[in-house]
C-alpha cells in the first residue's frame, strides 16, 4: 500500500508540471532522463562508501570522533590511575604526620604535665620553707596556687594528677591548720575567750588582739579546702550528717567550749547526769547567749570580705554548739530508753531547747536541730508511746468517777461558754501535745502525732458517753446538761484549730498520702431541726476533724435530744388533767382580762418553768437556745393534737384557752425570746378560729366546704384564711379545728 501511495504521488506531480505534454513521445523521454539523471546524483550522494558522498562524509566524521573518544578515554583511566596513586601516597603521608603530631602532642602533654608536677613539688617546698620561717601570709598565698592549679585542673581528665595533687592540698592543709591553729588559740588565751562569768567584764578585748584575731581568721578562710578536691569533710555521720562542720574561724572559736563539754558533761564528772539534760542544754544557750554578739561584730566583716555572704557566722556558731548538744544526747538516749520518766523529762528538755533557739536566738529552721535525734525510728516510737500512756493517764485522772469535780464550771468564764473542768483540761493535754511535735521538720512524724490526737478525741468522746450512760437519777441533777457543754466547747475548739496554719498543712499531706478528700455526712433528723438552727458549730471548711467533729455533733445533739424528751415527758404526765378539762361546759367571762389561768394547769407550767430554768443555768446559751426551742416546737405539737383535736369547746372554754396560751404560755417562752408566738403557730392558730363569732365561723367553714368540692380554687381557700389571721393551717385543718366548736357542731347537727 505504500508504494502504490509513492507511484500515485508521483504520477500527481507529474500531472500538476506537465500536464498535456506527457501525451508526447519526446517530451515524456527528455523528462525521463532528468528523472534518471537526479536519480544517480542522488544515489550517489547517498552512497555510504563514496567518500564524496553526503552520507559518505557523515560516516566518516563519525568514525574521527568515536575513534578521538576511544583515546581521551584511555587517557582519563591513565589520569585517574594517577590521581588513585596520588591519594594512596597522600593518604600514607597524612597519617605519617597524623603520627608524628600525635607523638609531638604527647611529647607536648607529657611535658605540661612534668611541668605541672614540677610547679606543685616547688609550691610544696615553698611551703616547707616558709612554714619553718612562720611567714602565714606567704604560706596561705603558696597554699592558694595550689588550689587553684586544683580549679584549672577540674575539668580535665588527669585523675592521678588530681590525686596527687588533692593529697598534697590536705596534707599542707593540715599543717597549716595545725600551725595557725596555735597562733589562734594564743590570741584566744589574750582575749579571755571563751567568756565565762570568771573573766567576763564589761571592758572589751584590745583592739589589737581583734585585728590579729581577724587576720587570722583571714587565713583560715583560704586555706579551707576547696569544693573541686572532692576529698571526705571531716564531719558526723550517721543521724548527725545533716550538721556541716562550720568555717574553720568559727570551728577554731568553738573548740575551746567543746573542750570545756567534754570536760563537764562526759566521764565520771558530777555534771555528766543522765538524768538532767537541762544541764547541758542550759550551758549551750548560755554559751549561745554570751558569744553570738561577739562572734558576729568579729566574724561577718572577714566573711564578706571574701565573698561569702552565703555565710551567717551566728548560725554556723549556733550550729556548731547545738551539734554538741544533739551528739550528748544521741549517745544518752539508748540508756533513757528503759526508764520512762527520765526519757519522758528528756524529750522535754530537747524541745524546749529547741523551741528557745528558734523564738530567742532566732536559730533557723532550715538548720538541723537537736530534733534530729527525737525523729529516729526507735525513739519515735519509744515518744509515741509514752505521750499516749501519759495522756491516758491524765485522762483518767480528769474523768474519774471519784472527781466531782471534773464538770464544775471554770469561775474565769468571762464569755458564759460553760467551761467545764475535763473539757478544759482535755483541751490543754491535746494543745500540750501539739506543742511538742509541731517543731518536727518532717510532715510523716507530724501526721503519726496527729493520729494520737485524734485517738484521744474519740477515746474522750467514747468516755463522756459511758458517764452519761451510766447517769441515773434527775437528770438535771446529774452530769448530762454538763456533758453536752463538754462536747460544745471541744467542737468549738476543733473547727479553730482547723483553720490554723499547722493542721492545714498538716492537711494537705495527709491527702496527699491518701488521696482522702471526702465530706463527712452529718448526722441530722427531722426531729432535731430546731437544734441545727442554733446550735450546731458548723464545719465551714474541709480539716483534719470532720470525721472527729461529726461524731462529736452527733453525741451532743443525742444529748440535747434526751434532755428535751425528757422534759417534754414531765410535761405530758402534768397535763393529763388540764387535758381532760371540760371545755364545753366552761362558762363565758364577763371581762377577757378578769380571767385566771386554769387550776389543772398550774403543774404543767410550774414543771415546765423549772425545768427551763434550770436548764438555761446549766447549760451554754446557744445550745439552751436549741433545746428551747425544740421543747416549744414539739410541745405545740402535742397541745394541738391531745387538747385541741381530742376536746370540743364552747364559748367558754375556747376564750379560756386562748387565756392560757396567749397570758402564761407565751410569756413563759417570752423570758427567752421576743417572737415566742412563732414557736406555737398550731395553738395560736387553734384559738383564732375556736375565738371567731359564730357568725363568722360557720360563714367560713360552709365557704371553705363549699370551695372544697369546686377545683382551681385552693388560692381562694388559702386567701380567706389569711384573711382571718391563720397562715399555717391548711382548709382541711382549718375545718377541722373549727368541728371542735361546740356551736357550730350541735347547729349543723340541728340542720340536718
């Protein structure tokens, strides 16, 4: 197909040239050979071995440069033959020097280090040699260059360099420390110090002896062994690591009085006496009290000098005495241990030590104290045990059933808290308790005395419940009202100490540890409203008593509940008779005012005007205010429902009665409060509808009947009976008070 294509093009183009001149034989033939002629020219030139040729040429110029690409070929593998070689030779040269720098550095090195060793050896016979002359300031100069080649030395990695040149830093230090030392002691001797009552006087040391004292120290200060030695401090170990040795001026100011401790307080003196600790805790205050002044006016200025204002010369010689002290007692107390009194006399002796440190002589707390030696585990729990065998103890002394005594009334009451006695008492042994362990530094040893705290709270709750329990008899006669004040001003007490910075803290890690954080519930009934209102303390936030105070309200309110039964109960078997009056055969006074109260209600008066007299003499104010008020609740309640829902009245009788309510019940109430008609809304209510004219009542309850039966009207009911003066009574009570009327009872049964 395509070269039936070619031979149709060509006949095209040769019909588009010649056209009709095809047609002749000559034409056809000159056009034949001009085809045939191009025809060879072009095979020609296409011809691949004509030379000549276009294509011919080409070829050959191909052939030229794939043959210079062959030779520039062999000749880059030549080049880079050469190159390799290069490199493998520049490579060995390089490590060939890399060698030689390296045995150049070593050579370099090792000769630093010589040069090193050879400084400290020259340093070191300096110091010979100057030591042997007594020339301290070249010698502490010499000593400085040694720490310092020490410092510049810190970070690189030469250990048995630092070895060595640490051992000889200690051994010089030493030497010098020795040496210094005598001249030191010497201008001590000049000075009178220590200053004991013998020597002491008001005029001060010369002037002299201070500057050469304060030199000195100067020198001290530089050849203290610098923190880049890592070598061991000569210090306590044990539970007394926590005390650093102080500065070397304030160590050397200190051994004269450690000398004069070991003297007085060890061995076979007569002051070494186990059993009086004060001795020695005595001494060190009084050494504390005569030197602090002295120390810090000679001491400070040299310390700033130099930089060291992280020092305080009266701390770290306060330091440096109390670790006597601890050391004393750490080595008495295992001995203690076996007798309970002289361990107990001890362990409050350290404490107030300790506490007059802190509050006279401002001895930090972030110091370790001789409370260090009270917080190991064996004397911990030997103190633990021994506060809670004393405290037992005093509590049964305060608790006694043979001491009357223990719920008398303090006289310097001036707050009329009711006061007893044990409370008082008992308040004082847990404040005592407090005292002592609040000084420990960790918040676990803190929360174990805690613990004991609380223990002694229900242990004192559970006691005053078996008194009242065992309580027979009057009972206003007997310790019960002064129980419930016990309870009150405990719990009183327990919400401040709540809110106090010690058991908040004391708080927070205990929730921390157990991850308590709970609400105690509590205790409540419908019964005891009236007490929630005044009488309750309250717990405004979380503490540390919660659960302890929510047992305590518990056991007071049960306390205050009984009291108001058992009043309530006088009350009912008084009234029995005013009860059974006849009510709807009374007759009609002349005159409201000419009225007398009703004889069979004399008793129950009488018994219940006693009764809250005596109570309002025994009991505190809020907590006679709570039982008053639950007797006057619950009393209306029982008067409305056995008198005015258990009788009829006429007229009479309901006029009578509204005598006796409104003219001797609510002024007996009314010496207590001045709204004593809100704690009787049942009975007042009661005797304005029993008091209604007749007219007005039978118009009120046909209304209220009437209203009852239609639906959407219980706001009109409501409305009426406010109208009339009754805010609490529902419709239907409301009738039924109103049935209780005589004369509307026999109209409506002459009605119908």
């Amino acid at each position: 197909m395509h070269a039936i294509g070619i031979k149709r093009q060509a006949l095209n183009e040769l019909e588009a040239e010649y056209g009709e001149k095809l047609l002749g034989l000559e034409k056809c033939t000159v056009s034949l050979n001009k085809i045939l002629k191009e025809k060879e020219t072009l095979e020609k030139e296409l011809d691949p071995y004509n030379p000549e040729g276009l294509l011919g040429a080409k070829l050959n110029q191909a052939r030229d440069i794939i043959n210079e690409g062959k030779s520039d070929l062999k000749h880059s593998k030549e080049v880079s033959g050469q190159i390799e070689k290069n490199l493998y030779e520049l490579n060995e040269l390089r490590g060939d020097l890399k060698k030689r720098f390296n045995k150049l550095n070593c050579y370099q090195t090792t000769l630093q280090y010589l040069k090193v060793i050879q400084h400290i050896e020259n340093l070191c016979s300096e110091l010979k040699q100057e030591t042997s002359k007594k020339d301290d300031e070249k010698c502490v100069t010499l000593f400085a260059n040694l720490t310092e080649i020490l410092r510049l030395l810190s970070d690189c990695k030469v250990t048995h360099l630092k070895e060595h040149l640490n051992e000889s830093i200690l051994f010089w230090h030493n030497v010098l420390k020795e040496k210094l030392a005598k001249d030191f002691q010497e201008v001590l001797k000049q000075i009178k110090w220590p200053f004991l009552s013998a020597n002491f006087s008001l005029v001060g040391p010369m002037e002299v002896n201070v500057d050469k004292l304060q030199l000195l120290s100067e020198y001290f200060l530089q050849i203290e062994i610098p923190r880049e030695s890592n070598l061991p401090i000569d210090g306590p170990s044990g539970v007394l690591s926590n005390f650093l040795p102080p500065c070397l001026p304030i160590e050397m100011l200190i051994q004269p009085l450690r000398k004069r401790f070991l003297y007085h307080f060890y061995g076979n003196r007569k002051t070494n006496r186990p059993d009086r600790p004060e001795w020695y805790f005595t001494q060190i205050l009084t050494w504390i009290r005569d030197h602090q002044e002295y120390v810090e006016t000679w001491m400070q200025t040299v310390i700033e000098k130099f930089g060291l204002h992280h020092l305080d010369v009266k701390t770290e010689f306060t330091r440096g005495l109390v670790q006597l002290a601890a050391e004393k007692l750490n080595s008495e107390l295992p001995s203690l241990q076996f007798d309970d009194f002289h361990f107990s006399h001890t362990i409050n002796e350290a404490l107030r030590f300790d506490k007059e440190l802190k509050e006279v002589y401002n001895y930090p707390t972030c110091e370790p104290s001789i409370v260090v030696i009270l917080t190991q585990a064996s004397v911990l729990v030997k103190w633990l045990n021994m506060e809670k065998k004393y405290a037992m103890e005093k509590m049964d002394g305060i608790l006694s059933s043979n001491t009357i005594e223990a719920f008398d009334l303090l006289t310097c009451d001036v707050e009329d808290l009711k006061i007893t006695t044990c409370a008082d008492a008992f308040i004082t042994l847990l404040q005592t308790i407090a005292e002592r362990y609040e000084c420990l530094p960790q918040p676990g040893h803190r929360l174990q005395f805690l613990d004991l705290q609380l223990e002694l709270l229900d242990d004192f709750r559970v006691r005053l419940l078996q008194i009242v329990n065992a309580e027979q008899g009057d009972y206003m006669e007997t310790k019960v009202p002064m129980v419930a004040n016990t309870l009150h001003y405990v719990e009183g007490v327990l919400v401040d100490w709540g809110s106090m910075l010690h058991y908040l803290n004391l708080y927070y890690y205990k929730t921390q540890l157990t991850g308590e954080n709970n609400k105690y519930n509590t205790f409540s009934s419908p019964k005891l409203n009236t007490l929630e209102e005044s009488a309750t303390t309250g717990l405004e936030t979380d503490s540390l008593f919660m659960k302890t105070l929510a047992l305590y309200r518990r056991f007071r309110r049960d306390i205050l509940s009984g009291l108001s039964k058992a009043v309530l109960i006088e009350v009912r078997k008084k009234s029995r008779e005013y009860r059974r009056e006849g009510w709807t055969s009374m007759k009609v006074g002349k005159d409201f005012r000419s009225l007398s109260l009703t004889p069979s209600a004399c008793p129950m008066f009488e018994v219940l005007a006693k009764r809250l007299h005596q109570l309002q003499k025994k009991l505190q104010n809020k907590l006679f205010t709570a039982v008053w008020r639950n007797i006057a609740t619950q009393l209306d309640t029982f008067l409305f429902e056995d008198l005015v829902m258990d009788n009829r009245f006429n007229e009479g009788g309901a006029l009578q009665l509204k005598f006796d309510i409104t003219r001797n019940l609510l002024p007996l109430f009314g010496h207590y409060t001045d709204i004593a008609a809100n704690y009787f809304p049942q009975l007042i209510e009661s005797s304005i509808l029993l008091n209604l004219a007749k007219g007005s009542a039978l118009l009120l309850r046909e209304t209220l009947l009437a209203l009852e039966e239609a639906s959407g009207v219980e706001d009109t009911r409501r409305k009426m009976l406010k109208e009339t003066g009754v805010n609490n009574f529902t419709p239907v009570m409301a009738v039924k008070v109103l049935n209780q009327r005589t004369d509307i009872t026999v109209d409506r049964l002459y009605v119908d």
